[in-house]
C-alpha cells in the first residue's frame, strides 16, 4: 500500500496507514520504543510542584462499600461511546444521555438505563463521568437549565472527561461543588482505538478522593492516569501533549515535503524511521 498520496495541487498527504499516527494524543504510543519521547528532568522552577500518582493494571471495581453503585455517562459520541460500553461489559449498573437519543439505543442494547436529561442522570447515579464535543457543549451540559450541576448533591461526584481549557474546566468545577458534590476533570490522550480498547490515559485534577473512588473505573477505560493536583492542571497537561504531538507531525511532514524537494523517497524516508533501531 502506497504510504504517500499527492493532490493535484503537489502537496502531500499522509495515507491511512500512516494518518492514524496523526492523532496527537495516540502518535507518541505508536511509534516504536526508540522514537518516543524519554522524560527529562526540568531544570525550570515551578510554583505549585506536585508528585503525579499513576496507576498501570486494569481491574474490574469492586464494590467493597465504598465504590459508587450507579455510574451515569453524558455524551455518546466517538469516544464516549466505547467509553460508556466498557462500563457496561466490565458489569457496571450504567445510565447514559446523548443529545441525540438514538445514539443511546445501542449501549441500552447493552443493559444500560436511559434517562431524558443530564440532570436525572445526575440525580439518579452515584458518579457521573461526560465527555462532550468542546468547552461550550461541557458548560452547557454541565450548567446549563436542567444540567448535570442541578441534579447533584452531597456524596455525588462528577468526572468531565472532555477536552476543555483550564477555565472552562474551573467554571464547571465551581458549579458541581457549590451543590456539595465533588468535582474531577479528567481529560483523556488517546483517540477512537484506545477508547475502544481501554487503552486511554487519564490526566486527571480536583478532589484526590473523588479520583481514588473512581480510579477502577478508570482503570476498565483506560491503560494509566495521572492526578495532577489542582483543577486546572489536568486540563493545562492535555493542551501540551496535544501541542507537543501536533509539533512532531508538523516536523515530520516537513520532512517528507523536504525529502522529495531534494530527490529522495518520502516512502523511503518513512521506511527508515520504521526500521531504525536507535536514536
């Protein structure tokens, strides 16, 4: 399979083969051990340090009385989906809500419950995680008239899982807890395949007690995460990796474009960084 493909225009694209790398969030994890980055120790004081906890196994929860019963999910789309069904498999007591309704019906299939609002998801279900399109659907689904924030309460929590700023991610935070509940944000790296698998990263930030309730949920949807600390942070980390990973395809772009200007093989260039066995 050709791994190039060229417009009329001259410009190059990358085929499927190569473009699934193009994911910021999944590039770093599929390239061969000898490409990805290694951590390097900063040398740039910061003002709020903090030790991340991570977590590596998957497991199934187990409800020894101090996990929630009822897991409520908000917003069914490409990752949400796979996300919500893994819930589902793994034996979770799951009820969902989507925008449009009939992006429900399939994780019903699957036995999960199905309520008309974000805010009787809320009120119905122990935890509650959402993972929405952009910052503006994560305010409104989250705050807006019969939103997740009106039907929560003491001893609920509420994990927004979606890509959101800093901001975005405080503003919602200030709505769940002033009803007495926790607030998470947990943004994932990873795409459609990861979410599939349960392959997702969790950077995650707010109430450490809320994170270490749900962390065998998210250890069903995902291969590790992070707590970072304060709200805001979680958030702050997802923009750079995506930044970060959007600046390797952009260099590696300009590598293949370089490549056939000076009268070499893209394909072959490509093949190179496949096969090379050091840095």
């Amino acid at each position: 399979m050709s791994l190039l493909l060229k417009a009329s225009n001259g410009h190059l694209f990358l085929s499927s083969s190569i473009a699934s790398m193009a994911t910021c969030s999944s590039f770093c994890a599929q390239l061969p051990i000898h490409f990805r980055p290694i951590p390097i120790a900063s040398s740039f004081p910061t003002n709020q340090p903090f030790k991340p906890f991570s977590a590596q196994a998957s497991i199934s929860p187990a409800n020894d009385g101090g996990s929630p019963n009822t897991i409520g999910f908000l917003g069914l789309g490409i990752m949400g989906s796979p996300m919500a069904q893994n819930l589902i498999k793994s034996g979770c007591d799951v009820t969902v809500w989507n925008r449009t309704k009939s992006k429900c019906d399939p994780l019903i299939s699957l036995g999960a419950k199905y309520k008309p609002s974000p805010e009787e998801v809320t009120a119905a279900c122990d935890v509650t995680f959402a993972m929405l399109a952009d910052p503006e659907c994560a305010v409104e689904v989250a705050c807006g008239k019969h939103g997740a924030a009106s039907g929560m309460g003491p001893g609920k929590g509420y994990v927004d899982v979606s890509t959101v700023d800093g901001g975005t991610s405080k503003l919602i935070c200030g709505h769940i807890k002033a009803s007495g509940a926790s607030f998470l944000e947990a943004p994932v790296s990873g795409s459609k395949k990861p979410a599939e698998d349960g392959q997702l990263i969790f950077l995650t930030a707010g109430d450490k007690s809320l994170y270490e309730t749900v962390a065998p949920f998210l250890d069903i949807m995902g291969k590790s995460r992070f707590y970072l600390g304060e709200v805001g942070n979680g958030a702050a980390m997802k923009l750079i990796v995506n930044m970060i990973m959007g600046s390797m395809m952009a260099t590696f772009s300009e590598g293949l474009l370089l490549s056939e200007k000076v009268g070499l093989d893209p394909n072959v260039l490509v093949e190179v960084f496949v096969n090379r066995k050091s840095c």
